[in-house]
C-alpha cells in the first residue's frame, strides 16, 4: 500500500498532467501511444487518465490482455477436453466465461462438467494428487508472467511422480507481437507503454529492437496514475529530443535484464514455438510449448479429443481493438448484443479488456 498511496497523491499526478500539458506544446504532429497490457488499460480506465490529456496525444489499447489474445481455437481444445467425463478442467476464473465456437466453460460445467477454478498452477497439481483416478488438465494461458509458474507446477508434477497431470500450452510471449505491430504501416505507433508484469520477469531489454529498429520510444511503466502520466511524459520528451530509446520508470519493480531465475525456469521447461493470436494471426516463435523432456505433462499431445474448426462469433471485433485499430465503442455490437452479462467477445469477458473497461468506467475514459 505504501508506493499505491504515494503514486496515486492528487498534488503529485496534477503536477505531472499539467508538465504533460506543458511539454506536449512542443510537439509538432499528435502522438499516437499504446498500452500493451491489459491492467494498464484498466488502470488508465479507472483513474479517467484520458481525460487529463493534451489534445494531441492519444492513447490506444494494444493485444496485453491474455485471455482476449487466446483464440477460438484454444477455447473450442478445452471444451472438448472438459466434455470428457475422465477429465478434470482446472482453469483460472477469467476463462470461465469466454466463448468458444459453440459454447464456453462455464456453460459446460452447467451441463456437467468438472470445471474448476485455480488460484495457481500448483493448486492444479494439488488436484492432480488428490485425484489419482482423473486425468486433471491445468489450461495454460498467459504471458511471460504466469508462464514460469506452469514451469515449476510441472517440475513438481514430475518430482511428484504424477501421471494425471497435464497442461494445455496457450502461453504467449510479448515482444514478437509488438514487433509484428510495430511493422505494419498501416498502424502508426509513436511509443509504447510497455508491460510491466511481463518486464518483472524478461527485462526492460527486451524492448531495445523496437526503438533499434522501428525507432519508436519505449517506457516500462507502473500501474499507478503518477506511474503512468510520468511514463506518458517520457514517450513525449523522447519525441521532442527526437529520440527512441528504452526507459524504465517503473524501477521499483522492473530492471534491464529481468528476472533471471524465472527466465531459467522457461528455458528449461518451455521452447519457442508459432503461436495464434486473436487479431494478429500466428506469429512465429511468439509462443511456449513444452520440450519433449515434458511431453508427457502435454495435453495437446497426450490426450486425443476432437477439435471443430473453429468459428469466430458474427460481428465481433475483438481483433481490431486488440490491435488499436479501432475503439471498443465503433464495434457494432459494442453495447448491444455484446455486454458483461451476455458478452460475444472476449475483450468483454476480461477484467483487463478494453471492452470491458469501456463499458465500466464510461467510453472516454
């Protein structure tokens, strides 16, 4: 509480909105900057930051929320993994209610279904112990955050000795994606918010192609309002210096090169492969799956279930506002047929969608 109540002072965020508003006069064209993780689109929605911006910069949500960037595919694999009465679905709460093609896994486990929801991967692995007769299923979805927690449930899954334990690998990892965003010139991108969750763990480093290579200026920012106006501030000053550079404001909990304990974890239990993301299509080595040492924790692999091909929900337009090309409120059924309660998206069904955040704090947040 102590960084939450110091980052969140009124005479400290005011100051630095009105040194935004100062600077931003120095601009010569209007900035276009993307937040590339889902709770700080929440953040941002929460304490109304649009609202305290100079007319020339704009904020866009970018492809950070981990269950909005997990297509129809994967949901439509863990349907048909739940339908079968040997197995047990472990999930996270906030794939509960995204829907697949046809259905979702809450409305499965309406029907029957063993699905429950897990605090972490090693409840999972606990499920797993608990239930020798059951073929448990962890769903594995995320960024480098939460990836080397599934890393270490499977290590203790195989210390265990355990035979019922499986995880279907959905996790993503971040930079390929911003790199493949950053390419399109159909998408200008001035700077990035860059995701601080994910840089905990792989580094501020990370980031240095992209202002190598695309010369757009990078900053790793915090969660908190000050957080996010001083990282908005820096975006601008590297614009005015004419400059593209990483930065880290958020170094209480971020450094250059990262967590490296949990960098070893990946390394030793994941290796890279192509990976689907809603909105963006595959993007190759932008994914985690388990090295063949860990091909019997794979369910993908282990368990044989049949998949549909999978159907994107009509009129959606969750992969446009993933990928900033629109606001959520220019999605046709934004408000109408795609609400909290009866959400047709997944940006809907997130805490951390930029539907989501529309819809809860108001469309010019």
């Amino acid at each position: 509480m102590r960084f939450q109540q110091e980052y969140c002072a009124p005479d400290l965020v005011q100051g630095l909105a009105a040194a935004l508003d100062r600077e931003a006069g120095g601009l010569t064209a209007p900035l276009r900057l993307m937040e590339v993780c889902g709770t700080h689109t929440m953040a941002i929605a929460r304490f109304g930051l649009k609202s305290l911006l100079p007319p020339q910069i704009r904020l866009v949500s970018g492809p950070g929320c981990p269950v909005c960037v997990t297509p129809v595919g994967y949901l439509d694999h863990a349907l048909a993994l739940a339908a079968d009465p040997d197995h047990l679905v472990a999930t996270f709460g906030d794939l509960l209610r995204v829907p697949g093609s046809a259905s979702s896994l809450m409305e499965q486990r309406a029907h029957g279904a063993d699905v429950r929801v897990v605090w972490s991967a090693l409840d999972a692995v606990a499920l797993a112990a608990r239930h020798p007769e059951r073929r448990v299923i962890f769903l594995g979805v995320g960024f480098e955050t939460t990836a080397p927690t599934v890393a270490a449930a499977i290590l203790q899954a195989e210390q265990q000795g355990l035979q019922n334990f499986f995880v279907l690998c959905g996790h993503k990892t971040m930079p390929q994606a911003m790199a493949l965003l950053s390419a399109d010139p159909e998408l200008p991108i001035d700077g990035y918010l860059c995701p601080a969750h994910v840089s905990t763990v792989v580094g501020a480093r990370v980031y240095q192609p992209l202002a190598e290579q695309y010369g757009i200026p990078c900053v790793v920012t915090g969660f908190e309002a000050a957080d996010l106006l001083q990282g908005i501030l820096l975006l601008v000053r590297q614009h005015l210096e004419r400059q593209a550079r990483v930065e880290i404001q958020y170094r209480r909990a971020v450094s250059w090169q990262g967590n490296q304990r949990a960098q070893l974890l990946l390394s030793q239990v994941f290796e890279p492969c192509d990976a689907e993301w809603r909105g963006l299509g595959t993007i190759a080595g932008s994914g985690l799956q388990l090295q063949e040492r860990y091909s019997c924790f794979d369910a993908a692999r282990q368990l044989s279930v049949a998949v549909p091909a999978p159907r994107e929900p009509d009129g959606c337009c969750c992969g446009k506002v993933l990928t900033g090309r629109i606001e959520p409120q220019d999605c046709p059924l934004f408000g109408t047929a795609c609400q909290p309660e009866t959400p047709v998206g997944a940006c809907m069904v997130s805490g951390e969608g930029s539907c989501a955040a529309a819809w809860r704090y108001g469309i010019q947040y």
